[in-house]
C-alpha cells in the first residue's frame, strides 16, 4: 500500500512536471511572438518618427516658398497699380504731346498758307508790272523780286536828262503804265528812291547828290499823284544819293546803271501778322 502511494505520487509529479514544462513552452513562444510584434512596432514607429521628421521639414520649406510668394504677390500687384499710375500719367502725357504737336501743326499750316498767299500776291504783281512795262528794253527798266519784296528799276536815261530831275515826256509814259498797275492794286504801298552815281555834283538850287537823289524821287511821286491819280499816303520818296551802288563806279558804264530811280513795294507786315492771327484763332477753334 506504501509502495502504491509513492508511486502514485510519483506520478503526480512527473504530471505536474510535464504541465508545467508545456506552459513554460507556451510562455515562450508567446514571449517571443509578443518580442517580434514589438520590434516591428518599434521599426514602424521609428519609420513614422523619420517620415514625421521629414515631412516637418518640407512643411517647413512650403511654408517659406508660400510666404515668399505671398510677398512676390504683393509686390507685384504693387507694381501692377504703379504701373496702371504710370501708365495713366504717361498717357495723359502722351495725349497732351499730341495736342501741342498738332497745334504746331495748325501753327506751321497757317503760317505756310499765310505766305503762300503773300507769295502768290506778290506773284500777281510781278506779273501785272511786266505785262504793263513788257515792251521796254532791259536796259532801261528792270523788275525783280528779293525776300518777297518787289523792286521795280528804271534808268536815268529813260527818267530825266542829265544832271536834271524834271521827269522827261517819255519817262512819264512808263511812269504811267507803273501807276496803273498800283491804282488796279490799292492795297499796296511803296517807296520812290532816288540814286545817283559817285560823280560830285552842284548845280543851283542843288547842293550835292544827296539833293540831286532826293529831288528825283519827290518829282517822281509827284507825277504819280498829280497825273495819274496815285494816291500820295501810299508813296514815300527818298533819296540814297550813290551810297547803294549796283556796280562799280569806276567807268562810264557803270556809273550810268547806278543812276536810277527804283520803286520799291513795301510789304504790308500788319496785313501779314493779322493773317497769321486770323489762322492761328481759326486754328485753334478747330482744335477745340
């Protein structure tokens, strides 16, 4: 009976030995189950720590690059709205540019027409005095323009005997075919000059050639006013004795061309300016 509980408890423990070696086993192996969830929890988290890190760090670059651009973008709708200013003002600038362009333009235009009218007047007046005079020699009288002023030449020879200044018969027909010309015109006004050469000369009643020229060209005016009906506050008569020579007074021929008597048509400037007033006024009510 002893035998059999020894053996008996003999057994319990073998039993009690073989659970406790199945548990442990067990144990063991959920141990190391346990281990390897934790080490790949741990690679898993270290790997989310990394891309954690990684992406903190291209957040942070984003948030720069939208920082910058928040400030590129507002530079540059400030530059877009100083551009606009500049453009506005650089427009107006444009604009009033234009508008003093045009008006020198308008300026210019009136003016050119102011003179072409001048001209084309003056163009008329040298046309009707060589119709007149056209069939006289050159020599005795000659028709020129100089700076859109009309000067009307005619010898000694044809005017008066010499050292004389009473206005010969056949002077007094040119001078009547000049006075037709200027009574078809009376607008115009001009100036008689007497011209002489250098030879000194006195004769009674006349001192020098100062005297000489000047009393040639007053009988000359007076021709014009008492016997072809010119209008004598249109003349003026002066004498330049032989101070403005055309040639030189050193022989007989030469002398002869500088002894002259020359009408001169005086340019109306008043007549001129208003007609450049008038176009300017006109042009600028166009403008407008």
């Amino acid at each position: 009976m002893k035998k059999l509980m020894i053996i008996g408890a003999s057994l319990a423990i073998m039993c009690s030995s073989c659970v406790s070696k199945k548990k442990y086993a067990d144990m063991e192996a959920k141990n190391k189950k346990t281990q390897d969830l934790l080490n790949t929890a741990t690679v898993k988290l270290n790997e989310c720590l990394d891309e954690k890190a990684s992406t903190t760090s291209e957040l942070k670059v984003l948030r720069d690059q939208v920082g910058t651009l928040k400030n590129t973008n507002a530079a540059l709708l400030n530059n877009v709205g100083n551009l606009a200013t500049l453009s506005t003002k650089e427009a107006e600038n444009l604009e009033r540019s234009l508008e003093s362009i045009k008006e020198k333009d308008l300026q210019i235009k009136t003016m050119n027409d102011a003179l072409n009218k001048k001209d084309s007047v003056t163009l008329a007046l040298v046309t009707s005095l060589k119709g007149a005079l056209g069939n006289l020699a050159d020599e005795d009288i000659e028709i020129n323009v100089e700076k859109g002023v009309v000067y009307v030449s005619i010898s000694d020879k044809l005017l008066f005997r010499s050292g004389s200044y009473n206005v010969s018969s056949r002077a007094k027909e040119v001078l009547g075919k000049v006075a037709k010309v200027v009574n078809d015109k009376p607008d115009i006004e001009f100036l008689v000059e007497g011209h002489t050469d250098n030879v000194p000369f006195s004769n009674k009643g006349l001192v020098d050639n100062w005297d000489l020229s000047v009393k040639r060209a007053t009988s000359v005016v007076r021709v014009l006013q008492d016997e072809f009906g010119v209008e004598p506050k249109r003349m003026t008569a002066a004498g330049r004795s032989y101070y403005v020579p055309i040639a030189d007074n050193s022989t007989a021929e030469n002398r002869a061309k500088n002894r002259r008597t020359r009408i001169v048509v005086l340019p109306k400037l008043d007549q001129f300016y208003n007609m450049i007033e008038e176009g300017m006024k006109e042009a600028s009510e166009k403008g407008q």
